[in-house]
C-alpha cells in the first residue's frame, strides 16, 4: 500500500499531466473547430472542458482512498 502523502504527490503530477494531455488533444483540433460557426464552437469546448473530468475522478478517489473503485 502506498502512503497517502506520497499518493497526493503522485496523484497531484498524474492530474497535471492529465490536464496538459488533454489540452495538447483539444488544442490540435482547433483549426477544425475554429472553422465553424462561434455558437457550434461554444458548446464544443464546454463541452470538451468538462469531458477531461472522467478519468480524473478515479485519480481522485485513488487519491483520497488508495483504491481506483
């Protein structure tokens, strides 16, 4: 088992890589998005800014609990 305070510095750098991750792959679709009309584009980035939260959840509770369910 690992400690816990190892796990929130783990899970802190998981996180942040997780972020740049998934910003890297929304940014390289924006010359596609950034072609369609602005209220197509808006919804397309709320929602991709709120997908990213998916797997972050279990890196959380794996976190907190030390267990990914």
């Amino acid at each position: 088992m690992i400690d816990p305070s190892i796990r929130n510095v783990v899970g802190m750098f998981a996180l942040l890589a997780l972020i740049a991750i998934w910003a890297v792959i929304v940014a390289s679709f924006s010359p596609l998005i950034g072609g369609l009309p602005i209220l197509v584009q808006a919804p397309i980035y709320i929602l991709a800014g709120i997908i990213w939260v998916l797997p972050a959840r279990p890196l959380m509770r794996w976190v907190v609990t030390g267990r990914w369910r």
